[in-house]
C-alpha cells in the first residue's frame, strides 16, 4: 500500500492539466470580476451611441 502511494506522489503524469485548469480558473475570475466592475460604464456607453444614432435618423 505505501508503494502504491509513493507511486502516486512521486507521478508528475497529469500535472499540466491541473496546472492548466487552474489558469483556467484564474483567468475566469479575473474576467468576471471585470465585467461586473466595467459592465455598467459598458452599458451606458453603448446605450448613448444607440440613443445618438436613433437621434440622427
């Protein structure tokens, strides 16, 4: 059984996948947490180039 677990510890097969998914995740949040912040000034911005464009036709 310690060999079978020794075996595991010492196993590096699968490592990048782990190491990339938590890139994954990383980058998600810091993109979420971006759009929470800019999505209201993004919003607004777009809907006065709506209202300017409407205004113009």
């Amino acid at each position: 059984m310690t060999k079978q677990l020794q075996r595991l510890w010492e196993d590096e097969l699968g490592q990048d996948m782990v190491e990339y998914a938590l890139l994954l995740v990383l980058l998600t949040l810091v993109v979420i947490a971006a759009l929470r912040i800019l999505g209201p000034t993004i919003s607004t911005f777009f809907n006065n180039v709506s209202d300017n464009l409407n205004s113009v036709t």
